[in-house]
C-alpha cells in the first residue's frame, strides 16, 4: 500500500506526468530487447535457407598448436572449439549439413612429421581439402587475435580480395556481430591467409576478439559470450543464403 500512499502526495497533474515518465523510461528500457527479439524473428523466418547447405566450420588450431594463449593461461583452441560447437548447433538446426574440421583437441597434420613449419601446412591444408571433399558451400575458420596492445578489443572478420562472395558473407557477419556486440569500429578486411586464398568455395575467417585486451579474455571464456559470437555468425550466414548485399560500413563520428 505504501507506493499508493507515494502516490498520493502528488496533485492530479503532477500524477499524469508522473505516469507519462515512468512509461517512456520503461519503454526506453525494455526497447533494446524488444529490437534483439524482432533481430532474432526476422533470422529465424530466413532459416530455411540454410537448408541443405553443406558448412565446414574450423575451430582454429588445436593439439599441440594451442594458438595464442591469454595472461590466465586459456587457450585459444580452446575457445575457438567452445564458438565452433555453437555454430554447428545453429546450423544443423536449421537443417545444413554441418562437417567440422576437429571435434576434439588435435590437429588435422599427419603425425611424425616432426619439423614444426611442415606440420602446421600439413595443417592448414587438411582443412581446406576437407571442404573439397564434401564441396561445400561455406567455410567458416574460427579464431581469436592476439596483439602487444593490450587495449585493442572487437571481433573482425577476414576475406580473400579475389572473392566477392566471401566479402559479402565477411560483410553480413561482421554487421551482425556489431548488432550483437556493440560497435568496436571494426569492419571487415581482405588478407592473403592460406586458407583463404586455397579455397574454391566461398571462406571468411571470424576472428572473435583479442585474448591480448584483459576484458575481452575473460568474455571469450563465457559461454553466454561464446553463444552471442556464435548466433552472430550463423545470422550472418542466414542473410548470405537469403541474398542480402554487402552492407556499408558504418560511419564513425
Ligand atoms: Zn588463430
């Protein structure tokens, strides 16, 4: 009852303003979610269009190639599977066939093959002939970034130059993870990496964040952030598949 008593102090007027306040800051609040849930409807209903597609996802590294590693000791192989997991879960819900590179802690190079440089090529190009192999569609690599600047932070993805496909796909990720995330002023980039430029079909590496900024290493780890990672890239593909265009990179002030 005491709220009412509250209520009462005010005159009539003063009751109305009170009201129209408190609705636009409740308004105000709960918008955000709004937009999220009307986000997450409109990917749903363009689902169907990754059906049937055939999607390697790379979680990066693996085995005795633990890729970069954080001041708390996680690894990125680590990560990158926990994301890949994510991702293939999305995808085969909406009824793509999904081939992940690795499902455990290894690597994809033939064992014995001592010398270091030999085995992480031997690596790399296992992964791109797998998406030979089952002539997909999509190959999407998984990794986190790593830089002496401790403040850099955000998710960027990559592309090859010589495909206009897989600049479109880098586009409609990175404007998702931008939805999902908040803006870094990050914006997709083209890079000659080897699987890249040795695939047929078209290829995007996600780099989910920088392990070297403190705040982002400990997000990576969590698997609501991992989830949120993860549902961003599979809207980006959802919106390839439903033949959105590039889209503009946002203006910065
Ligand atoms: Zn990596």
């Amino acid at each position: 009852m005491r709220k009412f008593i509250f209520f009462k102090v005010f005159r009539p007027k003063q009751r109305v303003v009170f009201a129209v306040i408190l609705v636009l800051l409740l308004g105000c609040a709960l918008y955000p979610y709004y937009a999220s849930c009307q986000e997450r409807k409109a990917v749903e209903a363009l689902s169907w269009t990754v059906a049937s597609k055939v999607i390697v996802v790379d979680p990066g590294h693996g085995g005795i190639d633990p890729g970069c590693v954080g001041k708390s000791g996680v690894q990125e192989k680590e990560i990158n599977l926990a994301i890949a997991r994510r991702l293939s879960t999305f995808l085969k819900q909406a009824g793509a066939t999904v081939i992940m590179t690795r499902e455990g802690d290894y690597d994809l190079s033939e064992e014995g093959r001592a010398p270091e440089g030999v085995r992480h090529k031997d690596d790399l190009a296992a992964r791109v002939e797998l998406a030979e192999k089952y002539q997909a569609d999509l190959f999407i690599s998984i990794h986190i970034n790593s830089i002496p600047l401790s403040e850099c932070w955000g998710a960027q993805v990559f592309y090859h130059s010589g495909s206009k496909e897989s600049k479109r796909l880098a586009g409609l990720i990175q404007k998702e993870l931008i939805k999902t995330l908040g803006e870094s002023h990050r914006w997709i980039k083209p890079e000659d990496f080897f699987v890249l430029r040795s695939h047929k079909c078209t290829a995007v590496i996600v780099e989910a964040g920088f392990i070297s900024n403190p705040r982002e290493e400990t997000l990576l780890g969590d698997p609501i952030h991992q989830n949120k990672l993860a549902w961003s890239i599979y809207a980006g593909v959802v919106r390839f598949f439903a033949g959105d265009p590039l889209p503009k990179e946002p203006a910065y002030d």
